[in-house]
C-alpha cells in the first residue's frame, strides 16, 4: 500500500542520513532548543575523549568551549534560533578535551529542517592553524629580512612584470610599490639596453639558473646609472621558467672608475708602444754600428770582443723590451670562461712540435681566465720541446677535485730537476728568454689559479695548474 511504500522510504531515508552522520568524516552532534546535546557520532568521541553514554542528553554544547569564546557563540547560538535560518555561517573557536587539551575547531551549524534542532559539524584545525602561524612567521621574517636589505630584491615574470619589490627598489627609482608592481622593469632600462637584458634572461635555464650581468639603468632624474644584478629562474616541476628572482646594487661608481682606468690603460700602452718601437729602432741602429765596428777591425780582439759584447747587450735589451709588450697586455681585456680543450689545440697550432704528439682530455671542461692564458699554453709547450730533450708526447687533462680543478700539463722528456721546480718561475730564470715561466703563473694568478711543477726529475715534466671552485666548470 502507499502507506506501506512511504514507511519504506522513510526508513532508507533514515539510514541514509544515519549513515552520512556517523561517516561523514568530521565530528557531529544534534543539538536541542535549550542547548543539550542529543547525540554525536564516533568522531566526536575522537575530538572531545567522551563516549557517546557520557555525552548525549547529559551535556551542553557550550561545555565543550573555552571561557574566552564560549559567549559569543551562544550570542551565534540565539541567533540563529530567532532567525531560524538554515544555515549558518562557518565560525572558529578553541575546544576542551577531557584531558584539559586545547583544540582549534572550526564549526557550521544547520537547522534541521521542520524542527528545532540543530546539526553541527566540527573540524579539527588545530595543525592546520599551527601551519598557518608558522607560514605567516615564516614569511614575516623573510619579508622583514628582504625589507632590511640595502640590495635592490625584485621578483618578476619571464615577460618583465614585477610581481614584488623591495623598499630598496623603490627608494633607488623614486617610485612607490603600487607605481612598480605590474609594469615592466624594462622600462627602467635605456632602450638601446633592452634587448641585451632580455637575451641574459633567456640564457638562464634548469642546468644553468643563476648568472649575474651589468647594465644601464634610468635614475630618477632621467640620469643613466649602472647596477650589477644576479638573476635566478624559479622552475616549476616540468622544468619551465614561472618567474625570476633577482638581487641587484649600483656599481656606477666602479663602472666609471673602471672606465676611466681602461682610457688610462689605454693612454699608456699607447705610449709604451710607441716607447718600445723607438727603443727597438735604436737597438738595431746599435746592432749595425756594432757589425760595421766588428768588420772594420777583424784581426783585432779587443774590437772583436767589444763588438760582440754590445750585439749580446742588444739582444737581453731585446728580449726585455718584449717581456714588457707580453707583460702589461695582462688584465686588459677582462677575464672570461674559455674551453680548456680549445687553448690547448690553439696553442699548438702557434707552436712547432716537430713531431711531438699532443694528447688533449679535457672533455668539456671551461675555465674563467685572462685571455692570454693561450701564452701559458704556448710556453708550456715551448718548454717541453726545446728543454725536453726526449721528448715525444704532451698530454694535458683536467681533473675535477671537488673544491678545485686542476689542469695538468705532462711531457715525457728529461723532466726538472729537483732544486730548480720553484726557481724556474722566477724572472730571469732559464736558458732561454727567462720569462716565459713568470709570466705564466702572473697571467694564471689574476683569477686565481696557481701553477706548480710536481714531475719526477728524469722521467716526466708536469704542470699543475690549480683552479678555485668558482673559476671551473663543466659545459657539456
């Protein structure tokens, strides 16, 4: 019958709502008119330590609820009751356990429709709110520690948006936050600078996501400054660019000072230049005085011997007005990241071998140097043909230490002898020119890399050319 069918579908009804109130996930409970507890599920028993048998028809709702929050929820409570409202809105407040233990939870409570009663949830929060409070501390230190920074600090998208800046920035560019955050840095660029700013960010990717540039910047006064920035690109997991993170200073007083020494540099090799040139005139106006003084008087020994006395003073004025043309075009040009194997292959095709087999495995190994590194090249070399006396093979190969690379230079000739490995770095030490050694570990030192020889007297040459960590990578 019909009422027969209507008692059925109350029942699955009843158990339907039953069994979302005992597995709804939450903690619930059903609360009368005068506030007492009806009933709750086991979930309330897990947020609360009471048992069911302890809780429904026997306590408040408001038992549960710290002093310092328990009126403004009955004040919610009431008014809820007169407006008779369906739904209420979610309100957090702190609950007692039976241990006395503090919890967040966070409430929504519904009339129950054609009754009185209410039905209220409860999730506890208590982690999450701790989460929270850690995250905004977290972000509170980080956000005063980016605050005090006197470096300009900006994060920005990988079309040129900010997203943030610092006061730092805004100080620098006479601009406030609201007038940055959402346009373009490029703007602060000069224009003829803009696309070489965009070509540094596009060379940043996941193997290489740090670099650090120089470029112009518009000042506040329409003024062109110059800042030094090193850039970050903050991936996503698949390895994308999302956005930039960057930390610059103005270094317009080091650029001009550093521009105004390469003018000076310049004013003075030229000078040094011409210098030399007149001196290497007078010395081969020396030479021929000395030939024609030598023909002249060829029985006479005091002549001969005077003779050949000036063409040998000639030749070491010669040879040190050269030193001094290699010497000072040190730390002009300045240093840059050159491939290891390509100095070697370089060097040798500027040096007569005369049969000697070069072996070159640096694999991809790069070094940051001064560019005439390739000199150091060339005299190991040298060395190791004219000196080596035996000599049929030179290797050079790079080995990655962990806090240092070495490049190692061997030959298989006579080797150095053992009291001499530190004096043939001196100047004026050798056979020949005396300087080649000197100015390899001068040229070497101006980013940091030291040279020693560390082979067996009679069996084998070996330079080792030390290289600090920052100064060393491998670019495949």
């Amino acid at each position: 019958t019909d009422q027969k069918r209507m008692e059925e579908a109350l029942k699955k009804s009843e158990e339907y709502y039953r069994a979302i109130f005992e597995n709804g996930g939450t903690a619930m409970a059903i609360v009368e008119k005068d506030g007492v507890i009806s009933k709750v599920n086991s979930e309330s028993e897990t947020l609360l330590g009471f048992s069911l048998q302890e809780i429904e028809g026997k306590t408040r709702w408001d038992e549960f609820i710290v002093e310092e929050d328990r009126e403004r929820l009955r004040q919610l409570f009431l008014k809820g009751q007169r407006k008779l409202k369906t739904t209420t809105a979610q309100y957090e407040a702190d609950l007692i356990d039976r241990w006395g233990g503090r919890k967040r939870g966070l409430f929504k409570a519904s009339i129950i429709p054609g009754t009185k009663q209410y039905v209220v949830s409860v999730m506890d929060v208590t982690e999450l709110k701790r989460m929270e409070e850690a995250l905004k501390k977290s972000e509170e230190m980080y956000r005063t520690l980016v605050e005090d920074q006197t470096d300009l600090i900006c994060r920005f998208l990988p079309d040129g948006t900010l997203t943030f800046v610092n006061d730092a920035y805004c100080r620098y560019f006479g601009k406030s936050r609201d007038d940055l955050v959402g346009q373009s840095f490029l703007t602060l660029i000069p224009e003829e600078d803009q696309q070489n700013a965009l070509n540094h960010l596009a060379s940043l990717n996941k193997d290489r996501p740090v670099e650090t540039c120089i470029h112009r910047v518009i000042l506040p006064g329409g003024e062109v400054g110059w800042q030094q920035w090193t850039d970050r690109a903050i991936l996503d997991k698949a390895g994308k660019i999302v956005e930039f993170q960057s930390s610059g200073q103005d270094v317009t007083d080091r650029k001009l000072a550093e521009d105004a020494l390469k003018e000076t540099n310049k004013k003075l090799n030229l000078l040094g230049s011409v210098t030399r040139h007149d001196l290497m005139n007078r010395i081969s106006a020396i030479d021929g005085y000395a030939q024609i003084l030598s023909e002249i008087a060829p029985s006479e020994p005091t002549i001969q011997k005077c003779a050949s006395s000036i063409l040998d003073l000639s030749e070491s004025a010669r040879r040190q007005i050269s030193f001094t043309r290699d010497y000072h075009e040190m730390g002009i040009a300045a240093p840059r990241w050159q491939r290891v194997d390509t100095l070697a292959e370089t060097a040798a095709s500027a040096v007569s071998l005369n049969g000697v087999r070069l072996e070159v495995e640096t694999g991809p190994a790069e070094v940051f140097a001064d560019p005439l590194i390739e000199k150091v090249f060339i005299n190991l070399m040298e060395n190791s043909v004219r000196h080596g006396e035996k000599t049929t093979s030179v290797k050079i190969s790079f080995r990655d230490r962990g806090d240092a690379g070495v490049i190692i230079f061997e030959d298989d000739g006579v080797g150095v002898p053992t009291d001499q490995k530190e004096r043939i770095f001196d100047r004026a030490f050798g056979r020949n020119t005396g300087y080649g050694l000197f100015l390899a570990r001068e040229i070497l030192g101006i980013t940091g890399i030291s040279i020693t020889e560390t082979g067996l007297e009679g069996e084998v040459a070996r330079f080792e050319m030390r290289i600090p960590k920052e100064n060393y990578r491998m670019d495949e």
